[in-house]
C-alpha cells in the first residue's frame, strides 16, 4: 500500500489549465516534475482556503509574498554551508588533490547546479580558497528562482547556518552582522557568480571540472533526469566528476555515460 508521502492526489483537468498558466508566469514546467508535485500544490492549495484552481492562480499572481511562498513550497529551498559535510571533506581531501595530480596544475572550474539562496556556492568557493584552487572563473551558481538569487547576493545568513563549518572558516569568510546573523565577505563575494538558469531548457556552459546538483533532481520525472544528467556529463571535461544529493543515487550512470566514483559521485570517462 502506498504512504500518504507518496500517494498521488488526483488531478483535476482545471490542474492542466493551472500549470500552464504557471509556466508563463514563472517559466516552470510543473510537467517536468514528478506526479506526486501535485499533490503538494493542493496541500498548500488547502492551507491557503482556496476553493479553485483560477482563484489560486490569480491570488498568486497578484501576491508576490504568495509567489515566493508557492516557489518555496514547491523547490523546497531549505540548505546550509557545508550540507552533509563528509561529501565537503571527500571532495577537499580527495578529490580536489587528485585532480591537481591529474592535471597537473591548481586551475579548476567549479559549479554549483540549483544553488538556492547561496550556501552551497560559498561552501564551494570556500573550499576552493582552502585548497587554494586557482580557478579561471568564479564558481558559477545557477537557480530558476529569481528570489533566492537576490537573497544569495545578499549573503546575509543566521549563524546556525554555518555550524558546520570550521571555527577558523567563519572568521575568516564572515563579518558578524548581529548576535544571531552573519554576512558573507566581499572576498568571497567575488568568488561566485550568481545567475539565473532554467536547468531544463537551457544551454549549459561546458569544460567544468566538479558540478554539484544536490537535493534537486529527486523533484523530476525520469525522462526529466535522465535528460539533466547527460547534459551535466557534456558539461563536464573528461575526467570530471558530479555530485548529487543524499537521496539521489543515479541507478543507470553507466547507461548514461558516468562511472562511479563513490557513494552520489559520479565521473565522466576520461
């Protein structure tokens, strides 16, 4: 018997006239997603006291608190510095030094997929700064929303968000804003480039060396990610590796065209 998590609500035709509108207003494919979406969206349909699919869609659209909530909800833009830190410390105390053994220098070309509000590509570039990677651009950081690329310009963050990382790393990279809040750097600040990206439909850059895609596929359909990953393959330059999230093991990377590098780490053939 399914669970409620992974029960699919039914979805009525007027949904179909919903999604489209979404995608103008916001240029997501809900389509893209995986069924269960839906029954999100009516969750957080139901909280609001919506009666119809038209009066959501016109309070959203007339609310840009309503949007960001609706983004939110549905992307689930929830992070911190260093998320599930032993994948940080495989990629600075093996990863990165076997790539200088392999290229023979320290230029190596970092992005970071689905950024979110920014503590993923500043974890990133912290690293770098760390392992003194001598990078020819900065780390490249890409998300559809809008509001979360401001927010990580911002680089405004509650402390507790970086408690993972070293005592050293947070005088260093942080100014202390209040007693409860920190503000990134303009060093660091310099170091990633925020820009807007729709993962799906658009072109991606190539010749990187480490893609990070976390806590972000497992939204999409399988013919969605199966699309994704090839393209983050192209991305890479042979010898590159991608990481996922926790909960996103790629099952058919050899199908694909990866080979494993470890537990979410996956390389492109040289």
């Amino acid at each position: 018997m399914a669970s409620l998590e992974s029960a699919v609500y039914p979805a009525p035709p007027e949904y179909d006239v919903f999604k489209k509108k979404m995608r103008e207003l916001t240029n997501i494919d809900l389509d893209a997603y995986k069924p269960q979406i839906h029954r999100r969206i009516h969750q957080l349909m139901q909280r609001w006291g919506m009666k119809s699919y038209d009066e959501y869609y016109k309070t959203i659209a007339a609310n840009p608190d309503k949007l960001r909530e609706f983004l939110d909800y549905l992307t689930i833009n929830v992070t911190e510095f260093f998320r599930n830190s032993e994948k940080w410390w495989e990629l600075k105390d093996r990863i990165i030094p076997q790539m200088y053994h392999e290229l023979g220098h320290q230029r190596i070309r970092l992005w970071s997929a689905a950024c979110s509000t920014g503590e993923e590509p500043y974890s990133l570039a912290i690293l770098a700064s760390e392992c003194h990677v001598a990078s020819p651009k900065p780390v490249l950081a890409v998300d559809i929303d809008n509001g979360v690329l401001a927010k990580a310009a911002e680089g405004v963050y509650a402390k507790r968000s970086i408690l993972n990382a070293p005592k050293e790393w947070m005088e260093k990279y942080f100014t202390e804003v209040d007693a409860n809040t920190v503000k990134v750097k303009k060093e660091l600040k310099d170091k990633v480039k925020f820009k807007h990206m729709d993962l799906i439909k658009d072109k991606f850059e190539s010749g990187f060396d480490i893609i990070l895609c976390r806590n972000v596929v497992i939204y999409f359909g399988a013919d969605t990610k199966a699309a994704l990953y090839k393209k983050f393959l192209a991305a890479l330059r042979p010898g590159g590796y991608l990481m996922t999230g926790a909960t996103e093991q790629i099952f058919d990377y050899k199908t694909l065209g990866f080979e494993s590098a470890g537990p979410f780490l996956y390389r492109r053939p040289k």
